[in-house]
C-alpha cells in the first residue's frame, strides 16, 4: 500500500489559492459597488438638476405674473388719469365760463361807473381815481400798493382845493374814507416843501381817541413808504418819554390827541413846530364831545397862525362852528358829501357872485359846486 504523503508546499499552493479567490470575489464585489456608486452620483445630479430647473421655470413664471399685474395696474391708473383729466377739463371749462360771465359784470359795472359825471355819483364811491390826481410818484406808488384805485367822494372833493393850499371844512362821516382826504395833501406837501427830521414838525393830525390815532398814524406811514419824511405819534397812555425824544429828534408828520399833543407843546424842549404847514382836526365833534374844548383852544393859539387848516366832522354843531371860526384865518371851502344834511344846510345859504359860490353867513365859509369845471382846474403846490 502506497502512502501518499502531503507535501507543504501543496499546503502553501492551496492556502495561496484560497486566498486569491478571495480576492478575486473582494475585487468583484468591489468593482460591482465601484459600477454602482457612479449610477448614484449620476442619479443625484441628475435629480438637482431637474429641481433647479423647476425653481427656475417657477421663477420665470413668477416674474411674468408680477410684470403683467404691473402692466394691468398701470393701464388702469392711465386710464383713471385721462378720466381724471377729462373731468378736470371740464371743471375748468365751466369755472372759465363763469370768471368770463364774472369778468365781464365787473367791466360792465366799471364802464357805468366811468360813464357818470363826479358831481352824479351815487353812494360813497366816486367815478375818479387817483392816478387823475397831480401826485408824486413816491405817493402814487404807495397808494396803489395799499390797493386803492378810486376815490370816495369826500377825497375827491377834498384832496383837489387841500392840494392847491386851501383850507377845508369838511362834513362826512365816520367810514367816508377822510383820513386819505387829509393825508394824501400832507404828504404832498411835505414833499414838496422838501421836510427833513432837523426842519421839526410839519403837519399835526389831531384825533379824538387812541384807536383813531393809531389808525391814522399806520395810513401815514403807508403813504409815507417811498418818501424820505418821519412820522409819529403821540398819545396818552403810551411813554411819554419816548415820546419826547423822538420830537427832539424831529417828526416830520405827527398824529396826537388833543392832551398829548398840549403837554408837550408846553412840556417838551427841542421840540421844533415853529414850521408848521398843515394842521388837520379829525373828528372835531368827537373831540369837542369828549371835552377837549379848552385843550383845542390852547393848542390853536400855541400853534403858528400862517397855515393851512383842514376840518372835518360828522355834524356842524355850534360848538363845532365855534372851533372852525377859532382854527381857520382864511374862508374855507366847505365841503358836504351826505345830501340829506347839504339839503338842511341849503336853507340857510345865500348866493354868492358866482355862480358855483356860496356863502354859509354864521361861518362866513367858501363851498363849492364841484359839478362845475373849475372843480377841475386845480394846480401842484409850488415847493
């Protein structure tokens, strides 16, 4: 019997083929997940792709959807405009037909008013306006700035004569539109009398009341805008102090009431009034009700006696006529603008040699017919 005996090496070849089979299955194993994993990879990418493609068709979409809600937004704003526009249109169609209707009365009112004669004026307007007036330009300027255009019927009766140095007794009442009457002719002659702070006081505007005097002083210095003359006030109740002052320092045209006015008169040194040219009583009824009888007297009589005087009151009373025959040195021209109260005067009145002339006997007063053409012919103040 034969025995076979193993050899090692035979041993050794078949641990080594053991071995390899098991890395020839590891290397398959191996290769096979090797094959696998890239179809994963690629399975992957391939799915991102298709979700970023989505999100960016969804992206488009919505960027579509936006433009086109704009586009729709728009056109209906465009078209709520041109509605607009054409309600617009028709709004400014109607208002411009009613501002022609509307311009076209004032024409009409105006051209009525153009048509009647000064001397046929109804109510307490008159048909002539300022720019008719020989006036500066500085005093033009300042009254068109204040907005006037046409004149009241006591400023187009008074203003004229005033002008032409006259002296004037006016009858009109309160609201008539008489402190431009007065004050239109001071200024003038301020100006043409060339007035500067160190030649003192030129023209004194007496008022009956504070608030009157303040009112008179704010239309002063309106019409005292373009011109290079001062203007003050002096009153009770305010300081006295400053008051003085600003007279020392020279006051061109001052407005006071009658105790002010008195006190410094007598009180106030360097207080220049010897050039006096104008003094103006503003509601001497008022005044004369508020018993300043014996202030007037004193102040007249302190006052030069070379001036021009102007009057003016609502009613002629005799302690009014009283103070008219003390404050005028010359015939006055007397001017009435209320008809009711020219009718009553009338009666007392007796003819004069012209035939626009008449005399008033108790007052010995001018008045004037200014129906008449030499109402017209009236001239500047020589400097």
């Amino acid at each position: 019997m034969v025995v076979l005996e193993k050899s090692p090496n035979s041993k050794i070849e078949n641990g080594e083929g053991s071995n390899s089979k098991k890395k020839r299955k590891r290397n398959k194993n191996k290769k096979n997940s090797g094959e696998e994993e890239p179809d994963l990879v690629a399975q992957e990418v391939a799915e991102i792709n298709d979700s970023e493609k989505e999100e960016e068709v969804t992206a488009v979409k919505e960027k579509k959807r936006k433009r086109k809600k704009k586009e729709t937004k728009a056109s209906e704003e465009e078209k709520e405009n041109t509605e607009t526009d054409d309600n617009n249109e028709d709004e400014e169609g109607e208002e411009g037909m009613h501002m022609e209707e509307k311009a076209e009365k004032e024409t009409e009112t105006k051209t009525k008013k153009k048509v009647k004669k000064s001397g046929g004026d109804s109510g307490i307007m008159s048909s002539d306006s300022f720019i008719s007036l020989p006036l500066s330009e500085p005093t033009k300027k300042a009254i068109l700035d204040m907005g006037f255009q046409y004149m009241t019927q006591i400023q187009s009766r008074s203003i004229p004569p005033l002008l032409e140095g006259k002296d004037v007794l006016g009858a009109a009442r309160t609201g008539s539109g008489k402190t431009l009457a007065f004050l239109i002719p001071a200024v003038e002659l301020l100006y043409h009398a060339c007035f500067a702070p160190r030649n003192g006081t030129g023209v004194v505007v007496i008022c009956p009341t504070r608030e009157l005097a303040i009112q008179t002083h704010t239309v002063a210095k309106d019409l005292l805008k373009y011109h290079s003359q001062t203007v003050g006030l002096v009153m009770g109740g305010a300081g006295r102090r400053t008051e003085s002052e600003r007279l020392v320092k020279g006051v061109n045209l001052l407005v006071a009431t009658p105790g002010r006015l008195l006190d410094h008169l007598q009180n106030t040194k360097g207080f220049i009034f010897k050039n006096l040219k104008c003094f103006v009583i503003d509601e001497a009824d008022r005044i004369l009700e508020a018993n300043f009888e014996e202030e007037m007297k004193q102040i007249i009589k302190i006052l030069p006696k070379t001036r021009q005087t102007a009057l003016f009151s609502a009613t002629q009373t005799k302690k009014v006529e009283d103070l008219a025959r003390l404050s005028f040195q010359t015939t006055p021209v007397y001017i009435d603008v209320d008809d009711g109260r020219t009718r009553v005067t009338n009666e007392g009145l007796q003819q004069g040699r012209n035939h626009h002339e008449c005399c008033i006997p108790r007052l010995g007063l001018a008045m004037v017919d200014m129906t008449t053409p030499d109402y017209k012919s009236y001239r500047k103040p020589t400097k």
